[in-house]
C-alpha cells in the first residue's frame, strides 16, 4: 500500500474470539477480539493478544473487555476503538493521511437489523467509508472453494466462538439457515465447570481453551488419533491449595455432549427445511465444517455418524470466512448478496 493510496481495502471476519482481517488476499491480522481499556479515560491501552494476556491481571485501573458476545456487539465503543486499533496494526508504515476504508465485514446470518446496524455504525466510526457485510455461512462456504453461484445445494456449518452458523446455499443465496448461540465459548464453559466439579479444581477460561485445544474431543474412542493426557495445574476450590490434574480426551467428550448435541439437532433442523432437490445434492456432496469448533477431534465422525452424511472438515477452518470475506471483497459487483 503506497503513500498516497486513497482507498484502503480490508475484509474482517468479526468474531467473539478473534477477528482476522485481510488485505489484497493476506491475512494481516489474526488476533483475539479482546480490549484493554483506561478505567479513567475509557482510552485504548492495548488490543488484541497483548490485552488477552492481560485477562484476569489488571489492576483496578484498567479493564479488559470482550466487546462481541454470542456474534454480536455487546459494548459499541470498545468495538469501534477495537476495530480502530486492528486497522492501526495493519497501517504500521508512515502515510500522508489516512486512506479512505473500503470494507466487507462477516455477519452472523442470525443478525436482526439492529445488529447489522451496529456492525455498520461501529465499523464507519472506526474509518470505514464503503461498508459491505456477508453472512458467516456464506463467506466460509466461499472461502472452502465452493461456488456459491451454482444451481445446486451445499451445506456449510460454521462452528465459531459464539454462535454455530448452519446455511444451506444456493444459487447465491442461503435457503434455510439456523443460528444458535452454542459454540466454542460454550464447550469453554463446559469444561471450566466439568473441572470444578468433578476434580475440585478452579480454572481460568484462558486454560479451559487450552484443554480443549489439547484434548477436546467429541468422541470418546478415538483410536490411533487420541491425544496423551493434559496436565491441569490450579488451586484446589475448597482449600486454595495448589493442585495438579491429569485430564483425558474420554473426560471432555463427556463435558462437552449436551453442547455437541445442540449442535447436531441445530443441523438435522436445518435439513428438514431443506427443499428435496437441495437435500438431494447436500447428501452428494457432503456437509462442510469451518470454524475454530471443526478441529475437535472426532467431530466429523460423530456427525456423519448420527446424520448419515458425509462431513468434511475446511481445509484452513479457522481462516474459512476471512478468506471468502477477502474473495468477496475483490467481487463486489458479482456478488449481490453483500448488504449495505
């Protein structure tokens, strides 16, 4: 980007957990949606991996707050001064002036207008002078490489922080679709309580997440492919004596079954609106999995199990809607089904 660029494009998957942003197909951000925030001036004093580190050690004078909850914005100004410090991070080299934003912003596709509106208002007070949104589902099956113009059926489900998004697509538009407001902050939560209740041991949310990126699972037999155990350290909740847990894979695919159930009755839900020709091609070409949730490990099995479909997980779940945000970013005229 040269000095006197006047229009700056960036596409942004706004997430509860993280927010990755693209630019001319790179991704130049991917940092959690976190903000740590003067308690006096209510001024920005760090954003994103600096203020997740900051999480339960501030002292009374700064907060640390998660500005999205479920997908949606929770706190306006901490989002907007979010957004602001994440352009901030990509606009490190000197310029004359700040450019002019041109934006694509991934929405939930459970959003009601004021939500959207918010989306909008956030990112324009934030710089942004072109504002374009796309619908989670939407932008994921983009960015896994399916052709989300074609005549046929396919199903994306897109497991994120906060909600679980399920569309099926068709002829650029999603046909039926189900949000719900369980995800991985919720397998999180599941395993933050599984731990004080079943081992007495009290746990940060921050640790939670490293258990279920060490040994989530959705399956309690998985074969060659199981994890070793994961070493929990914590004070004991009753005592406050330091304590170190053993924790197994079997022990969270329990914790973590009435959340994945949500989920699979979210998705046969979904496919009962399906009309048949689009259910017809869906069970042809299987069912797509993107977001951070996918990477449990025996997701796809299980559902393919209840379900009887094929489930495939994205290649890069993680960066799915980022990188169909970034795709429809450069596609703006072809793609009609960006809102304004």
């Amino acid at each position: 980007m040269g000095l006197f660029s006047l229009t700056q494009e960036i596409a942004m998957d706004l997430g509860t957990a993280n927010t990755i942003i693209t630019t001319e197909g790179k991704i130049v951000v991917d940092e959690p949606s976190v903000v740590a925030l003067d308690v006096r001036t209510e001024k920005m004093t760090a954003v994103g991996e600096k203020a997740k580190q900051m999480e339960g050690k501030t002292p009374p004078g700064i907060r640390t707050i998660r500005p999205l909850r479920e997908g949606v914005i929770a706190d306006f100004n901490a989002c907007e001064q979010m957004i602001r410090g994440f352009i901030k991070m990509i606009n490190t080299r000197s310029r004359l002036f700040s450019p002019s934003l041109r934006m694509v912003i991934g929405v939930p596709s459970g959003s009601t207008e004021v939500e959207l509106r918010a989306v909008r208002d956030s990112a324009e007070h934030a710089g942004g002078r072109d504002v374009y949104m796309i619908y989670e589902p939407m932008a994921a099956a983009i960015g896994i490489g399916v052709d989300v113009l074609a005549p046929e059926g396919n199903m994306v489900v897109d497991i994120g922080g906060g909600t679980t998004e399920i569309a099926v697509i068709s002829l650029g538009g999603i046909v039926s679709n189900s949000s719900i407001k369980t995800a991985g902050n919720d397998f999180n939560a599941d395993i933050k309580d599984y731990m004080s209740r079943q081992h007495n041991v009290k746990i940060s949310e921050r640790m939670a997440e490293r258990i279920k990126i060490n040994v989530g699972a959705a399956l309690t037999d998985l074969g060659e492919d199981a994890p070793g155990d994961y070493i929990v350290y914590g004070p004991n909740r009753i005592t406050a004596l330091p304590m170190e847990v053993p924790v197994c894979y079997q022990e969270i695919a329990h914790c973590l079954e009435k959340s994945i159930s949500r989920i699979e009755t979210a998705v046969l839900s979904a496919l009962e609106k399906t009309p048949p020709e689009l259910y017809a091609d869906i069970v042809r070409n299987g069912i797509y999995l993107a977001g951070g949730g996918a990477l449990l490990r025996g997701l796809d099995k299980r559902l393919m199990d209840k379900i009887n479909i094929p489930f495939h997980v994205a290649e890069d779940p993680l960066h799915a809607v980022a990188k169909g945000t970034g795709v429809a970013l450069k596609n703006v005229s072809k793609y009609s089904f960006l809102m304004r």
